[in-house]
C-alpha cells in the first residue's frame, strides 16, 4: 500500500520535497512529509489499489495482525506504531529533546519519542546536532541556556549524504540549515523545544519554548561520536538502526532481490532513496519511484524487488 503525503507547512521549511522528491502540494513552506502516519488528526489515507481512500486505523481495525503483525496488534492496538516522514530543513529547526516512554506517558498520556535520521540531500556547509560536545550536567547546561550561549556545548557535525543518527528519548538534537532528511520514529508528536534562536511566527510572536518540562527529560550522557557507522552491502540488506521500537537497514541494488519475511511477525516499510523499482508479491506488481514509500502488510511472507533503470537504494524498516 502507498499512502497520500500530508504536507506540514512549517517556519523553516522550503521546497526540496517538490522538487527532489516529487510531493505534490500548494504550501509555501512545506517542511515536513508525513508518508505513513497513526498520529490522530493526521492519520495516512491510502492512494492506491482497492483499499483506496481508507485511513489506516480503519485498515488496523479490520485486518489486525494480517496488516500490522500478531504481537505488534496486541501491543499497540488500533494505533500504528511508527511515523514515517521526510523534512526538508531550509532553515534551522529548533533544538528539542523528547521524553521517553514512562515520562510522555505521565504528562501526555502519550508515547515517547525515539526516532532515527538518515540524510538524503545536503547544502554545503548543512550541520546536525546529536548530543553534547564535552560532559554536561544539570548545572552547566543550565548556566549556558540561562546565558544563551546553548550552541556552545552541543556537538556539531557537517552532514553529508548518507549519515544515520539515532536519537534516542532524552537526547538534545537539532536538524541544520541545507539539510534533507528520512525520520523514522514512535508514532508520537511530543516535542520539548529548547531554543529557537528568538524566531518569531508569522504574526510576530517568539516561538513557545517548553523548558521547564525539557530539563527532566534530558539525558545528560556524554559520547565521543554520536554518528552511526555502518557499511553498506550492494544487493544486501545491512542493518544501521535496531532498538525495540524499529529496525532499520539500508538496502541498495542493482539486480532482482528476493526477500523471504516468513519468520517476521511484522508490517515493512521500503522508504524510496534513490532509483524507481518494481514490488512483486503473490497479490500482484506495485511500481515504486524516488521519493515513495510503500508498506507491506505482515501477511505477505515473500517479495520481488526488481529495479528499473540502474541502481535503487531504500530504507526497509519493521519491529523484530
């Protein structure tokens, strides 16, 4: 199943996703795709086949395990565990953290928010903030946000096409101005915004910061690299991502791929990175372009990937 983009018009947003990635839609600054979606209020339609125009609670409600998977269903229920987007960052966004599970869950009655980026396109000189540049306690950090000089002890790097970031609940992040990303992350919209640089909104006024719930939500862990390494494999699924919330693997190829799900007890996402492919399975042929993302329902155990015109490479993320 495919499923209608839900264009999120944001501050910071551009028009990367029209133009490289092919979205259709009317807003000025379309910052973010929401390409399958559980959130209430934006829950994804379908766009293609005899299932067309059906939400995907609906679709959860009726088909259960055979669309999600048996242990998937019984854990979430009706609500899909995961939300797939693109953003497109012609601007800085702000620096935010996420709550975790037990602590969205007692002021939200919500789930956390753990959540994976994988760079698709860069401007020159674009930088990503994951975690903290040196060891910093409650103390420090609050004495250079009180001071405004935040920036000072976050880690920086300049992104380049192809980085994987994992960002766990409780980790200060930041996507960078030029920067093009696929998230994936738990289907939860909770976001503690730490810092926006004293932008204002469209009538004039300074952006809601929500420090005060942000500090007890931050993990104050110090890494030397908080980049994810990995080596891709041509015409081989490698693993890049893998927490209790998704797996995700780069797959790229260039020949027929045949991929055997029998033993998963899971839904799968192909997030379209490059290239145009064909998904084949005993219930027909479904054409895939650059930019697309398509999702196979738990019962279908084997899959065809035949790549059109060269080289393709996706994202294929499922809960092991």
């Amino acid at each position: 199943m495919k499923f209608e983009p839900i264009c999120l018009e944001k501050i910071w947003g551009g028009n990367r996703l029209k133009t490289l990635l092919g979205k259709k839609y009317n807003a000025k600054n379309c910052g973010e795709s929401w390409e399958i979606s559980g959130v209430e209020g934006n829950i994804s339609l379908v766009s293609n086949g005899f299932l067309k125009g059906n939400d995907l609670s609906e679709l959860i409600e009726i088909y259960m395990g055979e669309l999600v998977g048996d242990k998937v269903y019984e854990q979430f229920g009706l609500e899909f565990p995961l939300l797939i987007k693109f953003i497109d960052a012609q601007d800085d966004l702000s620096i935010q953290v996420h709550p975790n599970d037990e602590l969205s869950k007692e002021r939200h009655n919500a789930y956390g928010k753990t959540e994976m980026w994988y760079v698709v396109d860069v401007a020159e000189g674009a930088l990503i903030n994951s975690g903290f540049n040196q060891p910093v306690d409650r103390e420090k950090y609050l004495e250079n946000l009180e001071n405004e000089n935040l920036t000072e002890i976050l880690k920086y790097d300049e992104a380049k096409v192809g980085d994987v970031y994992f960002i766990p609940a409780g980790r200060v992040h930041a996507i960078g101005k030029g920067s093009l990303v696929a998230e994936i992350q738990q289907t939860s919209d909770v976001t503690y915004r730490i810092f926006d640089y004293n932008r204002k909104d469209d009538k004039g006024n300074l952006r809601e910061l929500h420090n005060d719930l942000a500090i007890d939500a931050i993990d104050f862990s110090y890494l030397d690299d908080y980049k994810t390494k990995y080596a891709a494999e041509l015409n081989k699924s490698t693993e890049i991502v893998s927490c209790k919330y998704f797996t995700t693997n780069i797959l790229e190829f260039d020949r027929t791929i045949d991929k055997d799900y029998n033993s998963l007890d899971s839904f799968v996402i192909y997030i379209t990175l490059e290239g145009n492919f064909g998904v084949e399975t005993e219930e027909g042929t479904e054409q895939v372009a650059k930019g697309e993302t398509i999702l196979i329902p738990a019962s279908i155990e084997f899959v065809k990937l035949n790549p059109q015109n060269g080289k393709v490479k996706l994202l294929e993320v499922y809960i092991r």
